[in-house]
C-alpha cells in the first residue's frame, strides 16, 4: 500500500508541478532580458503556466467478452463501481459483475496542455493485478468518467494531518472498442492491457496560462500583455475575430492557442514570450531592422526568424528576403516562420528543406501542414514517395493534419476498428503501422505482397501458402466463432481485407506483418511509429560518428540544432509509446491508489 502511495505521490508532483513551466518551449537565450534588441518582451515579465498534461483516471467496466473475464473481485474497486453503476440505474448489478464475459478495469489517460473541450484523448486500459481476467480482446469499454486528482496536503499548505489522495472533477469521459496486444511484457500481460485511439473526450478546456512576475503584477500590465498577444496573432474562430488573450486579474493572462499553432505548441510559447512590450514607438523601427540583419546570419537567424514572427504580418516582406540566402538555415528559418504568418512563398523551400536537411523534417513538415494552401498539399503529395520511413509517413501524416479527406490520404475502416490507406502507388513499396494516436496500416507505393512459402501465425489466425502457390488460405480458428478458413491472393492488400471480413481485428493485422516482417516473406520493409523527431545530443553525436542519414544535414544546422525546441506536437510520441517516463509508468497504479 506504501509503494503505491509513494508511486501515486510521484504522478501528483508532476501534475501540480505545471505552474512553474517554462518546460523545455523555449531556448536559452529567450530566457535572458532582451538587452541586447533593446526591447523587453512578455518572456521578461512572465512565465508560462498549466503547460504540462494532466493524468486522470477512473474505474471502468469492460463487456462482451468470451469467457475471458473475471467479473469484479471484492475491494475498494469494486465498491466504487457498483457506487457508480447504482447512480446510473443499472440494473442486476451481482449478475453482471459476476459474469466471466465482463471486467473491471482500471482506466487511465492524459489531457495534454492546450485542450479543449471536445478534443479526443487516447486511452488505456488495464486489468488489477487481482483479477483472474485473462484477456480484454473482443471487450467493449462502457463510459465511465475519469477525474483529475489532488493532494491534502498540496491543496493546503498547512494541513498537519496524515497526507492522502483526494478524487477531484471529472474532466473526461471514456468508451469504446478495446485494442490489444500492444502493452508490455509477455503475451500474457499484453492480453491484460488494451488502448482505445481516440475513446476518451475532454470535458473542460486547458488554456495555458502566463503568470506575471511577482514584482510586475499590475492591472495595466495584464492588460497589456493581452492586447499585445491580441494585437500579434488576430484570432479567429468559425470566421469571426476573437481574442486569444485575456486578462482575467492582475497576475493572470489566459492564453488561447491559435490555429495554425495547434500541430506546434512549443513554438507558439516560444513566440509569445518573444512579442515586444513597446515602451515607445520609436523604439520599434530600430528593433526591426536589427532583426533584418539578424536574419540573414547563420549564427543568430533563428532566434531573429521568431522575433520577426512575434511582431506578426508586417514582417512577411522582411523573411521572404531570407529566402534567397545562400545559407540552407537561413532560408528554413525563414521559410517556417513564413508559414505560421500565412504565406505560401515558403513552400517549396520547406520541401527542398525535407528532402536535402534530415534535422529539420520534423519542423518542416509541422510548419506545410499548418498552412492551408495549395502548394503544401502539392509538395507533401510528392513527398510521399520519398525513400525515407520519416519522410514518407511525415507527408502522410501532415496532409492527414491539412485535410483528412484528401485524396491522396483518404482511407478504409476495416471491420470498424482500423483504417487501411493506399497512397503514392507509383513510388517503392513499403507498410507502415501505428502503435499510437490511430488505428491504421498504410500502404505506400506498389503493391506490398506475401512472398511463399510461409506459415504466418496469428492469435486466432494462420495464413499459410506452400513454395509454388499463387494464393494463400487464412484460418481462423476460435472459441466463439468456430473454424472458418479462407482464400485469397497474396497482395497484402487482399490480405488485410480478407483477415478483416473474417472478424480479424487490428492487433491481428499487425501481427501477421509483424511475423511476415521475421519470416521475410514480405516483398518490403516495414516501419512502425516512423515519427520524424527533433534530433536529440545523441543522434548528433551519430552524425558526426557518420550516420548516413544526418551526415547529410549541414554543418551548420547541426550546429544550430539546440536552437529549434522541442519535437512539434504534431509528431510527439504519447505515453502509449515505446519510451516511457517514470510519470507514465506510476499512471497504471493512480486508480488503485486514490481507491484504496
């Protein structure tokens, strides 16, 4: 019970420790007064707050199981489930606790900062160490609610007694169909562990906050830093202005996030702490054009390019000059500052940046799929036919952020629980998978195909062909639905169609690639979660080892690379993901905590 305890005190400091977030949004030298520019900026005055996710949890209940369920086991769990059941009027509540088709699980997720409400949360799901559930596959979660958490002692300072975790609002709803097979540990404990994309639903927004220096809280200040950010960004929203800012008191600035930041929060902080506070207009004309010369120098053109972009639309004349630069860093900076003020002369040096500057795909790709223009939907369509896994599922996923019914990015749901897409069919073939974010398989280039002879189990499901045939036969064989066996050619396009019309669900889909990947009886590579990232000290020091990947970046990029922030929300890797932090690994236990 200790160990819980301290693991949940764990989740909670890095919950209440969101106030003091500068996080890691912007660099160094931002953090500095602005001397040397001669202008002070909202960054001198104020400090970023409410900038980190928040876990939540609840106690859920899992249906429509095969006999693989274990019902609820006696406790603290299951008294809060039957508390809740009782409040909705459900009806026969021992019958369907007891039944071996349903589970009490533990449900967790996390609101990432800058929601709204209405965004979809991913989820997941977990079976308590005492139940004798042995698997969630086929389960369907039922809405359940999950609460943010909070405790004594950090809620009042000068509580003296014993401290302990108290529930808080709910600040989410969760339901859907379960995915498994994509936890951790053995095939046991993955059978144990289940994800929904997308089957949570935020119930409150999430605007960040700045926090005004405790010396500089006025009322005149406040409202001068809103109407800076108002003044810099000119919000809208459904078509009509609004503003982003508002000071709600002396100390405090809510902060909303415009458009064209949403795939990219870390910059969008960046140039906000970066927006003057002009004292006088006749400083503003010296400022600009320091920046101007800034710009055009490798060594200091990208924190000048996020200046520029902080003073907002009059500095579209001064980047497009950057543009002609002979420097590729120059010109990048210059470009994706040009995209986040709407212009679309950046996009095809943002493309030519993808291609030939591997240490700035990630940045690029955010910057096209943030500018709703023509040319970004022409050049991320070429792209998807690049060599590069990072480059081609970037593209994907940039066209599917512009317009998800796009052409090029349109797909298939597949037996309602996974999208099947086809795109750049004249382009090499290669198959990516999601084990995050979405359900989907993509299919890039020529027809992937199954190379006999194989045996390929499984779960349920084996697919097998022998040395000279042209087809292969798929077997399902289960406890529910009996023995049915299929055939089918051996594009892997049939293949999934087929597995999928045969009851097939996505964890299925991506085991049979994944053990045609091991047999290599696949006719091409297969990449999972092929996020571009920004490069970390640690792919750079590869590079100068001789990657031949990042060799290809220029010296001064590497340089540089310090300097361009965090990895863009839009290619974040959640905490479903392979690297886990010690936050995420305690999130599993919160439900179990706060209940006992």
């Amino acid at each position: 019970m200790k160990q819980r305890v301290c693991l949940f005190a764990v989740l909670v400091c890095g919950l209440i420790g969101c106030a003091h977030s500068r996080t890691r949004l912007q660099a160094e030298d931002e953090n500095e007064s602005d001397k040397e520019a001669e202008a002070k900026t909202i960054g001198d005055v104020s400090t970023v707050a409410n900038a980190d996710p928040i876990p939540v949890s609840g106690i859920g209940l899992v249906v429509g199981l095969a006999g693989t369920g274990g019902g609820a086991p006696p406790g603290a769990l299951r008294q809060r489930l039957e508390d809740q059941m009782r409040k909705r009027r459900v009806e026969n509540i021992k019958e369907i606790l007891g039944s071996p088709n349903t589970s009490l699980v533990l449900v967790q997720g996390s609101i990432p900062a800058g929601a709204r409400k209405g965004d979809l949360l991913d989820i997941e799901v977990t079976v308590p160490r005492e139940s004798k559930t042995s698997s969630l596959r086929g389960g369907q979660l039922v809405e359940c609610v999950l609460y943010n958490y909070d405790s004594k002692k950090h809620l009042n300072s000068n509580y003296e007694g014993s401290d302990a975790y108290l529930q808080g609002h709910t600040v989410a709803k969760a339901e859907g169909p379960l995915v498994v097979g994509f936890g951790n540990g053995d095939e046991r404990s993955k059978l144990r562990q289940a994800r929904i994309w997308g089957g949570g639903r935020c119930q409150l927004d999430r605007p960040f906050y700045l926090v005004l220096n405790s010396d500089r809280q006025f009322v005149r200040l406040a409202k001068t830093v809103a109407d800076r950010v108002n003044e810099t960004f000119h919000g809208s929203v459904q078509g009509q202005i609004m503003d982003l800012a508002e000071a709600k008191n002396k100390g405090i600035v809510h902060l909303g996030v415009p458009p064209q930041y949403r795939l990219n929060l870390p910059r969008y902080l960046r140039v906000v702490r970066l927006i003057p506070l002009w004292e006088t207009e006749s400083a503003r004309t010296p400022y600009r054009r320091r920046l101007e010369e800034q710009l055009l120098d490798p060594a200091r053109t990208v924190t000048a390019a996020l200046r520029l972009e902080a003073l907002g639309q009059e500095s579209i004349a001064t980047l497009k000059t950057g543009l002609s630069s002979g420097h590729p860093l120059v010109r990048f900076c210059a470009a994706e500052t040009l995209a986040y003020l709407g212009s679309p002369s950046c996009g095809e040096e943002l493309a030519r940046a993808i291609k030939e500057q591997p240490a700035l795909r990630a940045f690029s790709l955010t910057a096209m799929a943030s500018l709703d223009e023509a040319v970004c939907y022409v050049e991320l369509s070429k792209l998807l036919g690049e060599v590069s896994p990072e480059t081609r599922y970037g593209a994907f996923r940039a066209l599917r952020a512009l317009d998800e019914n796009a052409e090029p990015v349109r797909g298939e749901l597949l037996n309602d629980c996974y999208w099947l897409h086809r795109v750049a069919p004249n382009s090499p073939p290669m198959v990516h998978v999601a084990a995050r974010n979405r359900a989907e398989i993509v299919l890039f280039g020529e027809d992937p195909y199954l190379t006999p002879p194989f045996p390929i189990l499984a779960g349920e499901f084996t697919v097998t062909a022998g040395k000279e045939d042209e087809r292969c036969t798929i077997t399902r064989i289960s406890l529910r639905h009996g023995k049915s066996k299929r055939q089918c050619g051996l594009k892997l396009e049939e293949v999934l169609r087929t597995l999928a019309d045969m009851g097939g669900e996505y964890a299925d889909a991506v085991e049979v690639l994944r053990r045609a990947d091991q047999l290599q009886c696949l006719n091409c590579p297969v990449a999972v979660d092929a996020l571009p990232q920004a490069t970390s000290v640690y792919d750079l020091a590869k590079a100068g080892a001789g990657d031949p990947e990042l060799r290809k970046t220029h010296p001064e990029i590497l340089d540089a690379q310090a300097d361009f922030g965090a990895t863009p929300t839009l290619f974040e890797k959640g905490p479903s993901g392979d690297r886990k932090s010690s936050g995420d690994k305690t999130k599993t236990r919160t439900a179990t905590a706060a209940a006992e």
